[in-house]
C-alpha cells in the first residue's frame, strides 16, 4: 500500500479523528510514521505502521481488539462511533495496567466500519490508473483471476486476489495492494445475493468485466438462474462506455447480459460450437495438462496449459480475451497460459499410498463443475476409477434434480461413494443410469467416506474426491495420502 495520511483516511470515509485519553490528535512522533501503511482487519495478522478497522461479525466484534491492536503497533483504528466510548474505556483500562499506546494512536469515528472499509478502497483504488479486471460467474471464477493475472504478469507487477478474498471484506484488502509499481489487479467477486456485485464493483471500478458462466450455484437464495445472471450482470452494468465485457458465447443468458453492457463485448468459447472472438480449437486434453489454439480477435495462439479440462480450456479463453483488452500480447498469453499454477483443492492431482492417483476438488461443487471433474477423472490412467462425491449445497429448489444429474454422469465409474444426506440423489442417479448397486457405497459424512474409501481404494486406482466445501472432504484425502505428502499438482477451477 502506497504511505495515506490520518486526514485522508478520515476524509474518505467520512469519520473524524477522535484524540486518545483526551489528548489532541497528533500525527507523528517519536518514531511512529505520519503516514499508514497497510490497512489491516485481524490483530492476529497485524503489520506495524496499519490503521486497524474494528469489524462485527456474528460471533465477533473487533472493537474488543482496539487496545490490542494499538499495543502490536497500529497508528489508528477504524471504529463506530456508537462504539466510541467503550472502546476509550478499554484503552484507558489497558493504560492503566502499564500498556500504553503509541503516542500516535488516533481513533477514526465512522457509523460503520464495514462500509468504510469500502469507501476507503473505492477512494484508494481511485488514485491509480491501473486496468482492474473484475471477474464473477458460478463456477472458474478462481482459475480465470488466476490466469489472468499470470498472462498480465508478463508485463509487470499485477495485484490479485489471494485465497478467499473476494467478498466485501477481502476485495478492499486486495486493493489495498495495489502500488505505483503495479501495472494491473485482477480482482475476484463472489456473491451471496442480489446486491453483491454492485456494491464489490462500486469499489473496484473495472474497466474489463468478466462472466465465467450462469450456473446453479446459489439458487438457493436467489430462486432461479435467471435472477442469478441479473447478479452476476450488475458487473456489467458497471463497467464504462470504454471497457469491455467478456461473455460465454453459448450461456443461455447471452442475451440478456448484453442488455446489461453499455461496454464493447467479447465473447469466448469453442470452435464448432458458435461465434466466438476468443475459441478454443485443436483441444487435446491429457492426464495433467491440455494443449490447444486459441483463435483469438483474428490471431491464433498454440497453448500449452498445465491444467486439463475442456473447462480449463474454456477458462482460458475467457482469461485471454480479457488479458488482450488489457494491453497482454500473443506471446503473453502463451507464456502465461504456460505457466499458470492454482490454488490447492482444487482439481489437485495428489500421489496417495500404492500408486492411487488422488483428483483434490474439495473446494466448491455444483452439476456442471462435477460434471468436468468426473471428464477429467475419465482421462487419468488408474486401473479402476472411483468418484467420492459429496453434498452440493445451495442449489435450492434445483437440488433434487442437479444431485441426480451428478449421479447420471458418474455411472460409467468403477466405483461411486456418496456422502452425505443431498447425496442420496447422486446415488439414485447413479443406479437409474445403470451403475450397479454393488458399486455404489452411501454415508452420512466425511469420516465415514474415509473409512469406505480405505475399505474398497485398490492400488493403481485413480479417485476423484469432490464436493462442496462445507462437507469438508479434505479429509478423505489426508486419509488417502502419504503423511508426508504436500499436495502439490495441478489444479483446475473455482
């Protein structure tokens, strides 16, 4: 983070610099610096030199953690001003038992620290001119920021999402990230409902949007696909007159995105199946990569992807259109693509005990992510093949039907192990497609998974271990692999 002063901050968010222990606010002394550094939001990861913001949460209030903070070197806290007065008292309390603060320790009143976060990196981001990428969609939101990033990174520093953070906590922090050194960020918008979008795009201001795709995920809370494209849209509707939007040419919701873009659209994905501007061609996937065209705005890019998937092919394209508005040439793209590694748990090739192949997709799941997996596990070598499928949660109303159509796509498999209680249907799916019922196994949990895949797991077999990350099915794979194992491989998307 480039050095913001006390004054700007409380100017962006709108808060007023309260004195500590009653004594006038002062910006520099001693050794403290008129300027803070970082912007930090955990006492437990706090840098020196930060302003702390005090977040509440359902089983938290970080207004508890203010003296605390300024006792591991913050300069300032961020805290509400309905909050204001107990938060003196517990650093007048800290004081009197000898733990004085930092004689620059400023409190910055605001009415709510959560959209101060926002303001703060709304008006922080604004002080750059770097190109933002923003990018949603309901499943390969984390391998495209990913190959997007790696593609940009030919050119210089580029700033992106790390781990998880991509919410209204995590998408400021990001941000914060950015330095005059940087040439671009890639920033990461999930959704939990109608509204979302907007507000993470409001504080990012992209210039180029993408939408990986319109699928099931969440339809729990917004009802149908329909109302999930309109969410995922209001990232369009944000994105200027001179940006671009990047579309899957053969989503259904098409359309309707269009009517959300007052920008130039691109459009991505494969040769045979419709116009595309970014299309993937020539695909041939193997065991741990894929390697392919891409005809690209008139050009065409030979690619080596250290993933395979036609759905990391298909992320690639989305990524590449997206890289080229930026400013990423052919060769950049090749290089990049080439080069792209992801995060762990997802579709992680991990070597188990007795040569099994362990497939680490643990992370998120919805029918059509399970549906790549189980394509991919199809092409690993392995004397049999074994699916350890679990829970997808949040497909409301669609949850019957999306469990059952998981079930059908895994009937071809040597093995199938069901887990958990939405998971009976991928079983009943499963067995009305054909699978006999010998080669199904069903129970309630992951320590139960482990203890089935321990029982029937062969040597040589390859196994595919996915569901959505509340099932907590990393455990059957610590289980399954050596305990010396780092997990490391290849990984394909969100």
């Amino acid at each position: 983070m480039e050095p913001v002063s006390l004054e700007a901050i409380a100017g962006a968010t709108g808060g007023s610099l309260q004195p500590v222990r009653g004594r006038p606010v002062v910006e520099t002394a001693g050794n403290w610096p008129l300027f803070i550094s970082s912007v930090c939001t955990d006492t437990r990861a706090l840098t020196p030199g930060c302003v702390f913001v005090a977040l509440k949460g359902p089983s938290f209030d970080g207004h508890r953690f203010v003296a605390d903070a300024f006792q591991r070197g913050a300069v300032a806290a961020l805290v509400e001003r309905a909050q204001l007065d107990a938060v003196q008292a517990d650093v007048q309390a800290g004081e009197n038992g000898q733990q004085t603060p930092p004689p620059t320790a400023t409190l910055i009143a605001v009415d709510d620290t959560l959209l101060a976060l926002g303001d703060l990196a709304r008006w922080y981001r604004s002080r750059f001119g770097v190109p933002v990428v923003g990018i949603t969609g309901s499943v390969g939101k984390t391998s495209t920021k990913e190959m997007v990033a790696a593609i940009l990174g030919q050119r210089g520093a580029v700033v992106s999402t790390a781990a998880n953070y991509n919410n209204e906590i995590g998408l400021p922090l990001t941000l914060f990230g950015v330095r005059a050194e940087h040439s671009a960020a890639v920033v990461e918008m999930a959704m939990r409902g109608s509204g979302q979008i907007r507000y993470l795009a409001e504080i990012a201001q992209p210039q180029i949007g993408v939408i990986t795709n319109i699928g099931t995920s969440h339809l729990e809370l917004l009802g149908s696909r329909e109302a999930i494209a309109r969410a995922k849209g209001e990232l369009l509707e944000l994105l200027p007159e001179t940006g671009m939007a990047v579309l899957p040419a053969s989503d259904g919701f098409l359309p309707l995105l269009r009517t959300l873009c007052r920008s130039r659209v691109a459009t991505f994905g494969f040769a045979g199946e419709g116009a595309a501007d970014v299309a993937v061609a020539q695909l041939d996937i193997r065991p741990t990569e894929s390697h392919f065209v891409l005809e690209a705005f008139g050009e065409r890019i030979p690619v080596r992807l250290p993933l395979p998937g036609r759905h990391n092919a298909l992320n690639a394209a989305a990524a590449a259109a997206a890289a080229l508005q930026a400013g990423a040439s052919a060769r950049d793209v090749a290089a990049g693509l080439n080069a792209v590694s992801l995060p762990g748990m997802r579709m992680q090739v991990v070597r188990g005990a007795d040569g099994v192949m362990i497939l680490n997709d643990v992370y998120n799941a919805s029918p059509s992510s399970m549906a790549a997996a189980l394509e991919h596990l199809r092409h690993l070598p392995g004397k049999r093949h074994v699916a350890i499928l679990g829970d997808m949660l949040e497909l409301g109303a669609e949850s019957e039907a999306g469990h059952r159509e998981t079930g059908a796509a895994a009937a071809w498999v040597d093995l199938l192990i069901a887990v958990g209680e939405r998971a009976r249907e991928i079983a009943a799916g499963a067995a009305a497609a054909g699978l006999p019922a010998e080669r199904i196994h069903r129970c309630d949990d992951a320590e139960a998974a482990l203890s089935l895949a321990r029982a029937h797991v062969k040597p040589g077999d390859a196994v595919l271990v996915k569901a959505s990350r509340g099932m907590q099915l990393e455990i059957v794979v610590a289980g399954l692999s050596p305990r010396d194992e780092g997990g490391e491989g290849t990984t394909a998307h969100e």
